[in-house]
C-alpha cells in the first residue's frame, strides 16, 4: 500500500494514509464510522487500488454488499489478483445470490489462490449450499484435508467451527459436539463461541446474578422519564432571526395552571404557619410566672376608702 501511497503528492498521500488508518482500525468496533473514512479516502484517491479495497472492506462490514462487490472488482482489475475472489463470492451471497457465488467456487481463479484463500472459498461454497437449502451438501463441501489436519492453522477454527455448526443443523448432536471440542482446541485467542454452543447442547444455562429486575424496573422507568422530558425540551439558537417557538398544547397550559394554584396553596400555608407560630411564641411562656394586671386610678382610691 505504501508503494502505491508514493504515486501520490506528500500531502495528498498523507492525508489517505490518515484515513485509510483510521479504516483499519475502526472497521471491527465501529463499521460505520470505518465506512465513513474510507469514503473520504475514496474521495481523495478512487484510483489507488489499496484505497479501493479498504473501502470495499468498510462497505462490506456494514452490509452494503453492492457497493463492496463494486469495489472489490475495482481493486481486482487494478492489481490483477484474485485474493479477493472468496469475498467477492461472499457478496453475492449477502446479495442474496448463493448460485453465484458457487458459481465462482468453481472458477480457475480458485486454483490460483493460497492455501488460506482456497480454505475460505470452501467455506463460502459451504455457506452458498446451505442458502439454498442443501445442508448435506453443505457438510460434504467442509470434508477436506485441511479439515481433517490435526496441524492448526489460522483458519483451523472457522472451518471446524462451521463444519460443527452444519453438523447440528442437520440433527447430528454427537458429532456436532465432538467438533464444537475439536474448535476449542485451535480456538486460541476465543474468537469462537464454541464453549458455548457445547454448554447449550449439554443444557447448560447461563444466568447473569448481577442482574436484578427491581433494578431494571427502577432504571427504565428513570430512563422512559428522561426521554419524555427530551421529548418536550425545546432547543433554539438564539442568535436564529428565524426561530419561532413552539406552541403550547392545552394539556401544558393545564399543568403550568395546575403548578401555579399549588404554589397559592402553599404561600398560604406559610402565611398560617407563621400566625401559628406567634400563637406558640405566647404559649411558651411559663403558667408559673406572675400575671401583673393594671389596675386604674378610681379603682385604688375605692379600695384605699374601704379600707
């Protein structure tokens, strides 16, 4: 790729470089942003063959198999190389076209291909078979040598993976069982889930305890609230002269009505509370105390002649 980069000016060839990166490093976690750079490459350099292939690859990671199809015969004619055969068969299946694609198995462009290339043509064919209904001849197309090596090899794993897997569709649990086993053997880094299609052929059930349904229950009612306050949040711009709010609905207009007399209620229910509380302040003061009562002048004088 970099040979091809150097037919490129710098910055130019930089710049693809950046995306095509990016393409490679994204396109396992995030296809469709890896999709979106390799456009961006393929806008910049569309007669790069490498670039060609990269965004073949993006398209065919999200399932845009058309475009991916489109892209891999571009690169093909470019180079002249026939890697990319098995995967252009892929796409004819993802195009819903599985007689094409057993079609290209039997190409002479196979034979000119890699060990690992001729691997996976089998396993497209296998797959094409089973698209149309012929699982026997599906289990058939997997028996090879490279199947029956005990060597591993980088494709070892796929390949008893999806002789097993055809195994069980077929209702032959036994042998399905033995080469799910057999996949876990050369499944070194567990890009399988061969362990657990044997748990499920054994009836093995999984059950994840740090899960609690009161929780989920609390955390989907916090999530439904959220989304229905989003629902009616409003956002504008206010530098936008063209920005007009929204109308409010009458069931808005009767719950803002609605908040409005409970803030009356309760400004009232402070205004007793504190006339209460005077009241309390003179109830607090002690029944022992001395009750002083004035007494006017006539009053005393009376009382001074009875004397």
């Amino acid at each position: 790729m970099r040979q091809e980069l150097l037919s490129l000016p710098k910055g130019l060839a930089e710049e693809v470089s950046k995306n095509l990166v990016m393409v490679a490093r994204l396109i396992d976690e995030d296809p469709e942003q890896a999709y979106a750079y390799s456009r961006i490459a393929l806008r910049l350099a569309s007669r790069v063959a490498a670039v060609r292939e990269a965004a073949g690859f993006a398209a065919y990671a999200t399932q845009k198999y058309s475009e991916a199809l489109a892209e891999f015969r571009a690169a093909k004619r470019m180079t002249g190389s026939v890697e990319l055969w098995p995967v252009m068969a892929d796409c004819e299946r993802g195009l819903g076209r599985p007689e094409r694609a057993l079609a290209m198995a039997g190409e002479p462009e196979v034979q000119k291909l890699d060990k690992a290339g001729q691997v996976e043509m089998r396993l497209v064919a296998a797959g094409a078979r089973r698209d149309m209904g012929q699982l026997e001849a599906a289990i058939v197309t997997l028996q090879s040598p490279e199947l029956a090596s005990s060597s591993v090899q980088p494709w070892t794993a796929r390949l008893r993976y999806a002789y097993a897997d055809a195994l069980l569709a077929a209702g032959r649990e036994d042998e399905a069982r033995e080469w799910f086993a057999k996949t876990l053997e050369a499944d070194k880094d567990g890009a399988m889930d061969a362990s657990d299609r044997l748990a499920e052929l054994d009836g093995v059930e999984f059950v994840d305890a740090s899960m609690d349904d009161g929780d989920d229950d609390e955390d989907a009612a916090e999530v439904a609230a959220a989304e229905r306050a989003s629902d009616v949040a409003e956002y504008y711009d206010e530098d936008d002269d063209e920005y007009e709010p929204l109308e409010q609905s009458e069931a808005d207009v009767d719950v803002e009505d609605d908040i409005e007399a409970e803030a009356d209620i309760d400004d009232d229910i402070e205004d007793e509370d504190d006339v209460e509380d005077g009241f309390d302040a003179d109830a607090d003061t002690d029944l022992t105390d001395e009750v002083v009562v004035p007494v006017d002048d006539d009053e005393r004088d009376a009382g001074r002649d009875k004397a």
